[in-house]
C-alpha cells in the first residue's frame, strides 16, 4: 500500500508539472487575424511530439507547427523527403495531445500533394482526421494555388510556404536564399499572391533577404510568418530544438539559440553515468522504504527457499 501511495504522489507532482502554467484562451484564425491587424508579431514554433508541444503550448507561443523538419530532427533521416504521411499523423496527434491553447498546424510530407487536387484533398483530410490538426501546411507557389483553393473552399484551413521550399531544395541547388534578384523576388512575391487568393490564412517566408521579406509582406493581407526572413514579417517561427541548442551540426544564420540544451544533456548523462558507476546513485532519499518488521518476515521466509 505504501507503494501505491507513493505512486500517487509521483503521478500527482508530474500532472502538476505539465499543468503549472495557467490555461490562455484557445488561439484561432480570428485571433491570429486580430493579432495581425493590431501589428503584433505571432509567434510560432515547432514541436514533433507530446512533451514538446506541450512546452511550447505552456510557453505560450500562438502557433505550433508540427514541421518535416521532425524526419531530420526526431527521426535522423537524411532530409526531410524521407518522412511518409502516415509517420507525419503519428507524430502530429502525439503533439495535439500536448497542446491544449496554440492554433495547430501540420505539414504535409513531400509527395502526398500536388498531383491533382483529389491527392492533395485526401491527404489533408487523413491530416486533420487521424492527426487531429487543425490546419496543413503545403510548400510551393502557383503551381498549386488552384489544389490549396480546393481544399479551403471544403473547409481545411491552408498555411502556405514560399521562399525557400525545403521539399524542393535539390531542384533548388540546396538550402540556399531565395530572391536575391529582382526577378526572382518577383517571383515569390507572385507565388505568395496566389497563396493568399486560393484561401491561405497565413503563410511561411523562408529564407530570403530582411528587405524583400518585408516588402512581400505589405503586399499581402494574410500574416507571414518568416524564418530567415528578417523581422519585418508578421511573425517569426524557428525549429524548437534548434533553437534550444540540441544540434550542434549545422547552425543557419538566421538561427538563434537561446539554450545549449545538446552540452547540458551531455553533462548530465554523464554524471549520472559515473554517479551509477561508483554506486552514489540511487541514494537513500531516491529509494522507497518498507518497515522492519515487514522486512524481518520477509527475510525469514527468503531464508527457506
């Protein structure tokens, strides 16, 4: 029984953990709207399963995306191509569970969309069913505003992606700037245009300059969110663990940490490997207790096996 209690107390402190923040409002796209008509910046930020959408939910970030990016990040594939529609449900109602006060989007895999608007409907559908979204992310440009105008005429709220497409970056040359020519700055603002008229209530501008960020973003009546796209967007969204130093692989310039998670983790596994090692841990206030008498009886009927 003593035991069981304890378990209680376990179970009781670790809900208090998760829930020590108090609960906010629950964000929508009118609030998302509202926060962009006032010309206060949303945040948005990764999160690619339970723990980590909740901790970016009780941050109070507007915004969670559960991004591609979880195939490198979470999954260690090669890029973020590799990841199927399937791993990507999995990972976002994990996230869902978490967040209880963000406005919820996902990303559609590469290859799960634009070869007809039939495809692209199914698979946002199988995103906002089984993964429990409450809106997909599609990268690309005109070549599929008319599929992105499908699906939010059927209701299935559409964030898009312009810039920088990551699911392109071989066609790209890489995960290189985009528009960083008049011509093809032009071009992104095109796309962003055709993103906003089939029906995107936000979009993600990645990687292009300060300035062209800024000016795209006049140009539109739909909030960006950028990453590498200077300040002057309408929101800002980065990858949780990069920005809490779990990587220290590749750091973008557009990226800032605000931990050194990777290091501190290290440090501390290892001190727990040698604390096991030299048998300091578990000490006495880490172990449950039995009394002595209990213990006595047991060691008496041990003693005749």
């Amino acid at each position: 029984m003593a035991l069981s209690g304890d378990m209680g107390k376990i179970g009781r402190r670790y809900s208090h953990y998760l829930n020590e923040s108090p609960s906010r409002p629950k964000m929508t796209i009118p609030g998302l709207r509202k926060l962009y008509r006032q010309g206060t910046p949303i945040t948005m930020l990764t999160a690619h399963d339970y723990i980590s959408g909740r901790i970016a939910d009780e941050a109070g970030v507007d915004m969670v995306l559960v991004g591609d990016s979880l195939a490198m990040v979470a999954l260690g594939y090669k890029d973020t191509n590799e990841i199927g529609l399937d791993e990507m449900i999995h990972h976002t109602r994990a996230v869902s569970r978490g967040v209880e006060s963000a406005f919820l989007v996902a990303d559609l895999p590469f290859g799960t969309y634009g070869k007809n608007g039939d495809q692209t409907y199914e698979s946002a559908v199988a995103m906002v069913k089984r993964g429990k979204t409450e809106a997909v992310k599609l990268e690309g440009g005109i070549e599929i505003a008319d599929q992105i105008a499908k699906i939010t005429a059927l209701g299935i709220p559409v964030c898009g992606h312009v810039g920088l497409t990551p699911q392109r970056q071989s066609s790209l040359g890489g995960f290189k700037v985009q528009g960083k020519t008049a011509a093809t700055a032009m071009s992104v603002l095109r796309d962003a245009i055709a993103l906003q008229e089939a029906g995107c209530f936000a979009m993600v501008l990645e990687a292009v300059p300060d300035r062209v960020g800024e000016l795209v973003t006049s140009k539109l009546k739909v909030p960006t969110i950028g990453i590498g796209a200077g300040p002057g967007t309408s929101g800002q969204v980065l990858v949780q663990l990069d920005m809490l130093g779990g990587f220290d692989s590749f750091v973008p310039k557009f990226l800032k940490q605000y931990a050194n998670m990777l290091d501190h983790n290290r440090a501390a596994i290892r001190e727990y490997s040698e604390e096991v090692k030299q048998r300091q841990f578990p000490a006495k206030p880490h172990c449950y207790t039995i009394n002595d008498r209990e213990f006595e009886e047991f060691a008496n009927l041990a003693e005749k096996i």
